[in-house]
C-alpha cells in the first residue's frame, strides 16, 4: 500500500514544482498539500475506503484549485502592470 501511494505522490511533484517556480505557492504550502494528499492516498488505498473519503479527497481538490486559479489571476495581472 505505501509503495503505491509514494508513486501517485511522486508523479504529483512535477505539477507542484511548476507551480512553486512560477510563485504561486511558497515552500511550507507544496509540503503542506503533499502532507493533505498523502493523507487523503492513503485512506482511499484502505480496504475499506468510505464514500466520504472520496468527497472530502475532491472537496479539497477543488479549494485547492480555486487558489491556484486565484492566484494565478493575480500574478497575471502583476506582470502586466509591470509592463
């Protein structure tokens, strides 16, 4: 089960990394949705994983996307107005 888990973990790093590069999460927020998620991997890799484990899994997902978008938006419009 570990191993699984620390393979869908390291094939959410690439994403993560772009997105520390790029400034639109600091170090102690990628390790804070790595420590999220792997909470998350692992109750969905028990045996006995709930219905509500996957909602609250996507629930956070989302929040979490509705940042990055967030921000994004606003790093955008910082670099154009340093043009």
């Amino acid at each position: 089960m570990a191993d699984s888990v620390q393979r869908i973990l390291d094939s959410m790093i690439p994403p993560l990394r772009d997105l520390h590069k790029k400034g639109v999460f600091a170090e102690n927020e990628i390790k804070a949705i790595v420590t999220r998620r792997r909470k998350f991997e692992y109750l969905l890799a028990r045996r006995d994983a709930r219905k509500g484990d996957y909602l609250r899994y996507v629930e956070d997902e989302m929040k979490l996307e509705r940042l990055r978008s967030l921000r994004t938006k606003r790093l955008k419009e910082r670099l154009a107005k340093g043009r």
